[in-house]
C-alpha cells in the first residue's frame, strides 16, 4: 500500500490550527495534512530578516520532523505557510498614537504607542515577507505562503482586535460550521468579497499596496485551485 505524503502547514498560533485543520484534513483527503505551530510571527520576530527568513523557516521543518516519529523529509510534499499580513505595508500617514500596549488595527490605520515601533516591526515584517513571498522550494520541497488580512480572524468572521479567548471560541465555531460540509468552504474562501484576483505573483503585488495589508483580503483560495 502506497503510504501517504504529508503536506505541512506552518501557522502561528492554536487557533489557525482550529480554525482550519479539520477542513483542510478532509478537503486534501488524499495526502496527509499536519499543522506545525511556530507559536508567535515568523515574519516579525525580532530576530528575523531576509537573510535568515529562509533557514527560519526550514528550521521549523526540522522541528517538525523531529517530533513526528517515522516521517522523513522525503515525506513531506508541499510546504504552506499561513501569515497575517498585520498592514506591514502602510505609510506612517495610516499610523495613530496612543497611550495603548501592542498594536490595535483597523482597516485604515494601526494604533500604537509610537510611529517608530511600528514601522521598525513593519520593515522587519516587509523583509521577510518579501523574501519568502519569492521562495518557490525550501529545503528542496516545494513551498508557498499565504496570507489572510489583516488576520485570519478578519477574513473569516470580519473581526479585526479579538481576545485571545474570543479567537478560540470564534475558531471552534468556524470550525463547527462546516463540520461535514468541508467543500463549503471552498466557496467561502473563494468570495469575491476578500478573495484577491491574479496568479500567486499578482496577489503578493497587490497586498503590499495602497493600504491593503489592513483590509480584508486572502489569497489562500490559490491553494485549492
């Protein structure tokens, strides 16, 4: 018996996982579907840059196959990372202060305590985003990135500053929601409301322009083509 291949996904957080893996597991029936959760943003970690983006990334392979007993490299087949574009790529113009922690979005401007804190983490973020975005294999196994934005959570449920508790309870829903009725969601992700139009190229053009890494949009419908 042909043993299966396994496609792996790379997200940040739970609630990726939650929201999309029983989906995903049942729409890709043919091979394998594994999450790998970095647990916080590759695209903007402190320590991130174009020139480490790519080993960060085959780094989170290695752990994975480290952990996955009897699975070896030549196993997995595709490897597709899921990012939050966050509005890496705004103008200061589109960046408001207050007295606030972290970093409150809505589809025109980010909030935070200071212009500098965000366009550091931005230019971190366009960095990396722009190396990854041109990456076609990693490790030699094909790859291709994804974004929702500004988060995952804006795509699905049109929310864009949830709790950590909300997240969850939103995901579960989701989740819930297309509980054996998988292929529905093809269609969700495909609406024309927030599904960007183009090849894959196009799509990464488009998101880095004019303001559109803070509105509602997704290229993730190129994955089920």
């Amino acid at each position: 018996m042909k043993t299966k291949k396994v496609i792996l996904f790379i997200v940040e957080g739970v609630t990726d996982k939650t929201s999309l893996g029983g989906i995903i597991d049942k729409l890709v029936s043919s091979n394998l579907v594994r999450f790998y959760i970095t647990g916080g943003d590759i695209t903007s970690d402190r320590f991130s840059n174009s020139a480490n983006a790519v080993s960060k990334v085959n780094d989170h392979v290695k752990n994975f196959l480290g952990r996955e007993i009897g699975l070896k490299k030549g196993d997995i087949i595709q490897i597709v990372h899921l990012i939050d574009m966050d509005g890496a790529y705004i103008g200061s113009d589109q960046i408001q202060v207050e007295d606030i922690e972290g970093f409150a979005y809505s589809e025109t401007a980010i909030t935070a305590s200071s212009i500098e804190r965000v366009n550091e983490r931005n230019n971190r973020k366009q960095q990396v985003i722009n190396r990854l975005s041109l990456c076609p294999k990693i490790s030699g196994i094909p790859y291709s990135m994804y974004y929702f934005s500004c988060n995952l959570e804006h795509v699905l449920h049109n929310e864009v500053n949830l709790s950590d508790e909300l997240k969850m309870e939103y995901a579960e829903r989701f989740s819930d929601s297309y509980y054996k009725t998988e292929s529905e969601f093809i269609d969700f992700i495909r609406d024309e409301q927030f599904a960007v139009t183009g090849d894959y190229k196009e799509t990464w053009e488009f998101i880095k322009l004019n303001g559109n890494s803070l509105k509602r949009y997704s290229n993730f419908h190129l994955f089920f083509e």
